[in-house]
C-alpha cells in the first residue's frame, strides 16, 4: 500500500531536499548505487565480473530540462564506455539507458533522444558490447519502441525493457519475441493509473508469467528482471520446456539486493547480469527502489533510526 505514495514522493522536490538532507541517507543510499563517478565504478566493475556475474550499468538521472543536460548525460555514458575499453570486457558489461536522460521529454524530444542515444549505442557496438533502452512511465513507450527499432536496424543487439503490469505489454512482447531481440521482462515500478495497468501483485504476478512464457517461446533473448525466488523458478522451468539452453536467457537484478542469489545462479552455470547504477542524480532510482520492495523501505526506516 505504501508502494505509490513512495512512488508521488519521488516527483516531490520537498520530499527529495528532505531526505537528500537527512544526514543517513547517503549511507543507506550506497547499498544500490555505489559510486558517483566512474573512477568510484571501476573497482566494482572488476570486483563483480571476477565472481563470474555480468553487468548493466546505468548513470542515475531522469529529470531533463535543457537540450544541454540531455548532451551531458549522453557524455557521461561515452566516458563510461571508454573506462569499458581499457577493461575489455566485451558483453560481460553493458549498459542501461532511459530516454528521458537523454531529452525525450524536451520539444522535439523524440528526435533528440534519438540523435543523443545513438553515438552511445554506437560506441559500444565498437567495444563489443550493447545498450538496453530501459523502459519509464506509459506515456514514454511509444517513442521508446520507436527509438529500439530504428537502433536495430544498425545495431540488432539493442535490448528493450517490458512492463508486466502494463494491459500493452502482452501484445508488445509478442512482437518483440523475435529472432536477435534482447528484452527484459520486469515488474514495472512507477505509479500507473487503473486505466492501464494492473493494481494487485497477484495480478501483476500472473501478468509476469503470461509475458515470460511469451518471450521464452519465442525467438529472441529473454532477460528476466526479478528478485522474486518464485519467479525464478517459473522461469527456469518455463525455460526447460522451451528446450533452452543456459547461455539463451540471463537473470537481471538489483546491485544490493539478493547478492547471495546473484552468485548462486551464476554458480549454477546461469547468466547473471547485475544491474548497477552510479552518479549524483540518485533520488528518483532511490525512491523506487524503496518502492518495489517493503523490505527495501523497512531497511531505510531501520538505518534512519539506528543512524541518525
């Protein structure tokens, strides 16, 4: 119940000065968004792929105002990929991007985003590795389709991100189920109206499921976004049945949370991508983050108190 009033106060500027100001926030902050910098990302890049897990990595930042900003963050993602060559870790490392870093939302924002993303798709493209164009509120997916195909026609391996909660999504990934798509399945984590989308975690649930078997029969490469040990293993059984091999599907989750799980389905020969952001611009990815899970919130509360 308390996951949308989290969600409204992550577009709240006083509930961001709050609790920016609230002297233990940083603290708590640090167990998902380790660093600010790339330089404080690197010893975490090379740390997490020598215990045989993959990345994505994505420069925390939404709230775009100036074609400026939007030039800013598409810097910032080059000046990761450069740190990314001289590790030379290929597809071990990619990165996550939301279109609204990147001007989406601006007057003519479409065109821009586009024009922002693509150099950055690009650059990767030539170290060997790829971009997922991370999904964001409803009102944002069509251009964000558009934006993933026009990309694909250069660059196949960019990867999409899908909604379960979302009505759309049934339909969107049966036509992103194609040979050479790359397509994350999560959740969803911003606050939806009825209209359209799910409102119950059962629903939500049963939609995840009906998306996943979807995507795991189909042609493309199923990226399953979750924490949720009972969607794992739906997933890996549904997986069997498809006749999938390890190496034709991967599991996405959060830096922080469920680090044990992450090595464990590693060991057990999986592809495991952990999704790891960094920057300076941290609320909004915060704030969902509490949002997604009552444990998240509960540990915040907890530290807030035994802290500050």
């Amino acid at each position: 119940m308390l996951g949308p009033v989290i969600l409204a106060a992550s577009r709240s500027d006083r509930m961001r000065r709050l609790i920016s100001a609230a002297p233990v926030t940083k603290q708590v902050v640090d167990r998902f968004i380790p660093g600010e910098t790339v330089d404080d990302i690197v010893p975490i890049i090379s740390e997490l792929t020598a215990k045989g897990l993959q990345l994505t990595m994505d420069v925390v930042g939404e709230d775009i105002t100036t074609p400026e900003q939007a030039a800013a963050a598409r810097d910032a993602y080059l000046a990761l990929v450069d740190h990314l060559k001289d590790l030379d870790l290929g597809e071990r490392v990619e990165m996550s991007v939301k279109l609204s870093m990147f001007g989406q939302a601006l007057e003519g924002g479409h065109e821009l985003a586009l024009a922002n993303v693509r150099p950055v798709v690009e650059a990767a493209a030539a170290i060997g590795t790829t971009v997922t164009l991370d999904a964001e509120d409803h009102t944002t997916l069509d251009s964000m389709f558009a934006i993933h195909e026009e990309l694909r026609k250069d660059f196949p391996g960019t990867g999409c991100v899908i909604q379960a909660y979302l009505f759309r999504t049934e339909a969107d990934a049966r036509r992103l189920a194609a040979a050479g798509s790359r397509v994350r399945l999560v959740k969803g984590a911003y606050k939806e109206p009825a209209e359209v989308a799910y409102q119950q975690k059962h629903e939500i649930d049963k939609a995840y499921v009906r998306v996943l078997k979807t995507l795991m029969e189909g042609d493309g490469y199923p990226m399953i976004g979750s924490h949720d040990p009972r969607l794992i293993s739906i997933a890996q059984e549904l997986a069997h049945r498809a006749g999938r091999k390890l190496d034709e599907y991967e599991f996405q989750m959060l830096y922080g949370i469920r680090g044990d799980e992450h090595l464990r389905l590693a060991a057990e020969g999986h592809r495991m991508r952990v999704y790891t952001a960094y920057g300076t611009d941290w609320y909004g990815y915060f704030m969902r983050r509490l949002a997604e899970k009552p444990a998240n919130l509960q540990f915040f509360v907890r530290s807030m108190i035994t802290k500050g």
